[in-house]
C-alpha cells in the first residue's frame, strides 16, 4: 500500500523554496483555493453525470491532484503554454480554461470548447496558452519543448509547461525531451504527476526505478521529488522554477507525488476491479490537497468559515450552470468538409 | 534565365525564406553536415546562426514533435528527415498530433509545418534507406502531400508548403538534386494541389510522380517515336490529388497509365486508378495500368537495384500493351 512512507522530500538547490504560507500574497492564495474547489467539484458533478449515462465519452477524472495543476498554473503567463494529457480537466480550468465550454465539450455539443470534435481528452483553450490535450501518453511533452524552442528563437520570456504522469517515462518521448530541453537550455518545466498507477499497474510493476525525479539528472538538468498535495510546496517549487527559466537558465523536473481518487476513467475507484485497496484510497482521501489547504487558511485567518460556505455554493452554482448551458446546446451536424480538416 | 540544379533551387529558397520570414526554422538531422541533405544548406547556418539552422540529437520522434509544438505556437518550422525512412519515428507526432490538431480541437489550431522527407534510394542501401512513402501520408486526414520533380518546382512548392498553414509532407528524391533548370530569382510559389501537363498529347494520359516523372517523359518521346502520342502529368501534389486535371486528360485520350515510386498495393496509383473509374468510366477505352515498384522491400546488390527500379522501359512495355489491347 501506498502512503507517507513513500514520499521524501529531495529539493535541488536550484529550486529550493521556504515552505511558508505567509511568503504568498493572499490574493494568490485565495485564487488557488477557489480553483481548487472548482475542479473537485466540476469532476464530482462530471463523475456523475457519467453514471447516469449523461456523458458518454470517457472521462478520466482528477480528482485529488489539484494541488499540482493550480500551484504550478498559479505563476502562468496567458502566453505561458500548458501541455497536458487524457487526464486535463484540472489542468485546462487552472490555466484559465472556460468550465461552460469544458462541459459542453464532455456532452458532445457544438459549443463545446473542441465543438464536440475532441471530447474530454481534446480539451482546447488556445487564447489562453491550451492549445489542446493529446491523449497519446508522453505524446505532449515534445510539443512542450518545441513551444519554448519557439519562445527561444523569438527570446520571449514565456515559458511552456509540460503535464505528464508518471506512466508518460517510460516512454522514449520523454527521453528525448528531456536531453534536447537541457541541450538548448530551453524554457520548458517537465511536471512529472506521480500517483503511483498507470491505468491498471502499480508504478513498481512497470518501472526499474521508481525514483522519477532522478532522471532529471541524468541530462544535468535541476530536478526534484515534493508533495504534490500540499499547493504552497507545489506553487513554490513551480514558481522558483518557472522565474529560472524565463531568465534562460533551462528547464526543470518536477515530480509531484500524488493520488487520483477515482479509478482511471469513469467514476469508480477502481477498487472493484480488484486494482486497488479500498485502505489505501482511504488515506489518500484523507490526505487530501484541498481539506489540508482549508485548514491552513481558516487556522491563519484568510479566509473565514462563512466566506469557505459562500465560496462553496458560489462554485456549486457555478457547475449546475455549467451542466445547464451543456445540456442546452446543439449537437454538431456531420460534415464532410475540407474546411474543418485544412486551415 | 538562370539555371539552378534542383538541390540550389532548394537553398536558394531557404535562403530567401529565412531572411524574409523570422519565424521561419530549418530543424532535423544533418542539417549541417556534407553528405546528409546534399548540397540543400549550404551557407544556412553562417547567415542564420545555430537558433535558426538547428542539426539535433537522433531523436526523429522528440525532435518531429517539437517542430509540431513550435508550429503551433506560431512558427514555420521546416523538420527534416534526410531519409524518409526514419520518419517511420515519428509517425506519432506527424499523425496523431499533427495531422488531427487542427480538426480534433474544432478547427482553431493550425499546424503549419513543413516535414521534408528525402527519397535516399539506390547506392546498395537496401531497404531502410531507400522507402518512397507518400501513399502513407497521401491516406491520413489532415496533412498535405507535394512531391516536385524540377528546380523551378521544388522552389515554388517548398516556398507554398513553408506558407501553407497545415501540415505538409515535402517529398523530394536525392536522384533529382543534379537536374538543371529555369528558376526565376524571386520568391514565387506553385500551388498545393495542382498538377502540370508536362508533354500534350492525345493517345494516352501518364501520370507521373517525383523522378518517374523523367522517366515518364524519356518514355513519352521514345513512344512518340513509334506513332503513340502520350500525355504526360506531373502530378506535383498527391494530397490534394489534381482531380480536374485528370478527368480532363482522360476523357481526352481514354486511356490511363500512372508511374509511382512507391509500391504498388495501396499504392497512390491505386488512389488514381479508383478516382477515374468512379468518375469518368465511361470515357475509359482501357483498364488502367500502374508501373510502380514490386511489393518487396528494397534490395542491396546492383544488379538486384537495376531491376527493382521502374525505368521508362517498363513504362514504354506497359504503355504499348494499353494500346495495343484497343
């Protein structure tokens, strides 16, 4: 079973940060909080949704990782880039993606942010630095190198980001992204999400060495191994990474241990399915990102309980009128068209 | 006007798109070295600077996808692989990145890349330095397919497919680099999905691709001096296919030979072949013949090369059988 044990903290002094609340303006504080809540509560509402059979395209749900999509997000550009995976609602919403078009998205409909063309895995917000999710694991990362590449060539300060779990390194992809990221000193921050599954295997069944973060190394480039479930380690550590490589220092390797609630699509845990102990979804529930983050704000008087309830209906209201606008838009019409093929 | 070899026509369109676009980049491997793209770069990386000519690791994959990430923030990447073979690596990112970005997510983002993929056949390099895939690419949604044959061509199609705002799979064969030609000195382009008749003619249309189109134009005058008078297509794009072009020449002549590079099953002759019968068949007065290569991979020895290759021999053979049968 997986729990405490397995995470260690191994800072590279190059992204060594101070672990302390108050080093982060509240206004800050209080956007992540809110983002937070907003994707656990969209990916509750959305795990029902399919339940009932109401989505139908397969949902791969991130509840339980918020930390990791908000504290790195949190210190994002507009014209920063976000990579990401199958599993990119959390990491669509916490770089400014619209919710109503996300939903819209899951239930096949035209005003979909893919216009029912992508579904859950193709999620696009190209305006604000999502150009779109793949669904080939590790197929993003050398997209993600190649947009800071574009950021080099143009010696912007923009950085991009590439989301992957930790499944997407055992891919050759990765690989060759990481060594021609460090080679061209490009500024590209590599998250390694780790909650210890890739679909169906337990991270020991599929990896040599189950210790991510130090295949950073190997191309000299800083990498480090943080609790991906504590946002202030995330947003700190992401945030000293993100300033290096706008300043051209290269990019970085994060990898953020964490825990996917739900099973790897749909809404069960799989539990069911004999993959996981029921023990050990426990303690990750209640080791959860959001419950601990709450509790810190509330003890250090930034938020307080009735603003906590007034935030939580806000954004309860705010996925039904997601549900609402999805349920009423038009489907697409089937076009065999040049058009929506070639630009 | 001046004559350039197809390999000078070539650097001297990059040459002329680096300095006129910025946000245009050469990327792949070899791209600074003597032997790998021929004479094609010469001169690049002294007038551009290693941001803008960028040789990499043997990482066709990482490197493709990052040409398809610099595209889609706004660049116009040229990624190079010097033999088409090794593009197989990038399959991944070439097609279910590239080709699907610009229909999966709505039609909002575009991927204007330009992957060059170099014919290497011949030299006894056997079968994984040798492959002419156009036909794999010519199948997917999404991406487009030129193959020029000359210098004024390869300039005006390399300049469209760099300009084309969607992924373009750039064929040339090294076989080409030594023909001369007319190749006007300003920036001009040809464009993506037109063909060009070649040599007019009445008794039978020749559709031909990259270097079979010199070995259809050999066979055409050859054939011409029996009494047959041939027509002769360079296709010049296989994706979008020149489908007015065709129609019009086969309901001219009535009959229809196609000579591809590559090999015959599934082949782009093949392609043809369906889009006139579904068509016009009517205006068919024979069965459609396709001189492609046997459906074996690549040998090494000379002798084995020298039979492999479709020449205008079996052109000629195959053309004087369609006509014969009328």
């Amino acid at each position: 079973m997986i729990t405490e044990q397995h995470m260690i903290n191994k800072p590279h002094s190059d992204l060594a940060t101070i672990d302390y609340i108050e080093s982060v303006p509240q206004a800050k504080l209080r956007f992540m909080y809110e983002m937070m809540l907003q994707i656990r509560q969209a990916e509750g509402k959305i795990a029902d949704l399919v339940s009932q059979r109401k989505i139908i395209c397969p949902c791969h749900l991130y509840e339980g990782q918020e930390a990791v999509a908000v504290g790195v997000c949190a210190s994002l550009e507009r014209e920063d880039y976000v990579f990401s995976t199958h599993r990119s609602h959390g990491h669509y919403l916490a770089k400014g993606g619209d919710l109503k078009a996300m939903m819209a998205e899951l239930f096949g409909r035209a005003t979909g942010c893919s216009k029912g063309r992508g579904g859950s895995m193709h999620l696009a917000a190209p305006d604000i630095g999502f150009p779109g999710s793949s669904a080939i694991v590790a197929g993003t990362i050398p997209l993600a190198v190649g947009v800071a590449l574009s950021f080099a060539i143009q010696r912007k300060e923009n950085v991009a980001v590439s989301f992957f779990g930790d499944g997407a390194t055992c891919e050759g992809a990765f690989y060759e992204s990481l060594n021609f990221a460090a080679l061209k000193k490009l500024p590209v921050i590599f998250i390694c999400e780790n909650n210890y599954y890739s679909t169906h295997m337990p991270i020991s069944s599929i990896q040599a060495n189950t210790d991510l973060y130090k295949r950073g190394a190997v191309f000299n480039i800083p990498s480090t191994q943080i609790d991906g479930n504590d946002i202030i380690e995330v947003y700190q550590t992401a945030k000293a990474a993100i300033e290096r490589a706008r300043n051209g220092k290269g990019p970085a390797l994060i990898e953020c241990l964490t825990y996917r609630w739900r099973g790897h699509v749909g809404p069960n845990y799989d539990i069911d399915k004999g993959l996981r102990e029921q023990l050990e979804v426990d303690w990750w529930m209640n080791n959860c990102p959001i419950k601990k983050f709450e509790e810190m704000l509330l003890k250090e008087g930034i938020i307080t309980d009735y603003e906590k309830r007034h935030i939580t209906e806000r954004i309860r209201q705010q996925v039904e009128d997601a549900v609402v606008f999805a349920e009423r838009g038009p489907f697409p019409e089937f076009e065999d068209k040049i058009s929506q093929v070639y630009k | 006007m001046r004559q350039l070899t197809f390999a000078q026509a070539i650097n001297e369109t990059f040459h002329q798109m680096m300095d006129k676009h910025e946000n245009v980049f050469l990327i792949g491997q070899g791209v600074i070295s003597p032997w790998y793209v021929g004479a094609t770069t010469v001169d690049l990386l002294e007038k551009f600077g290693d941001s803008r000519v960028i040789d990499t690791p043997i990482a066709e994959n990482g490197i493709t996808g990052a040409a398809v990430g610099a595209a889609i923030a706004g660049m116009r990447p040229v990624v190079v692989h010097p033999r088409m073979d090794f593009m197989y690596l990038a399959m991944d990112q070439i097609i279910n990145h590239a080709a699907n970005w610009y229909y999966m997510f709505g039609s909002q983002v575009s991927v204007p890349l330009t992957v060059w993929g170099i014919i290497n056949r011949g030299g006894e390099q056997s079968s994984q330095h040798s492959q002419a895939i156009q036909a794999i690419f010519a199948h997917v949604p999404g991406l487009k397919v030129v193959m020029p044959s000359t210098p004024y061509d390869v300039k005006g199609l390399l300049v469209s497919s760099i300009l084309d705002d969607n992924p373009v799979i750039f064929i040339d064969d090294r076989w080409l680099y030594g023909i001369q030609g007319d190749v006007p000195e300003e920036i001009y382009s040809i464009p993506i999905g037109k063909g060009v008749v070649r040599k007019e003619g009445k008794d039978i249309t020749l559709v031909a691709t990259s270097y079979m189109v010199h070995e259809a134009e050999k066979a055409a005058e050859l054939l011409g001096e029996e009494g047959i008078d041939v027509e002769v297509i360079d296709l010049r794009t296989i994706k979008p296919l020149d489908e007015d072009l065709l129609f019009e020449s086969v309901r001219k002549t009535g009959r229809l030979a196609i000579a591809d590079g590559g090999w015959k099953t599934c082949g782009v002759a093949a392609e043809i072949s369906a889009l006139i019968s579904e068509n016009i068949f009517e205006h068919l007065i024979s069965p459609i013949v396709r001189v492609t290569l046997p459906d074996t991979p690549a040998p090494a020895s000379s002798k084995l090369e020298k039979e492999y290759y479709p020449t205008y021999k079996n052109i000629m053979v195959a053309v004087r059988n369609m006509v014969k049968k009328a």
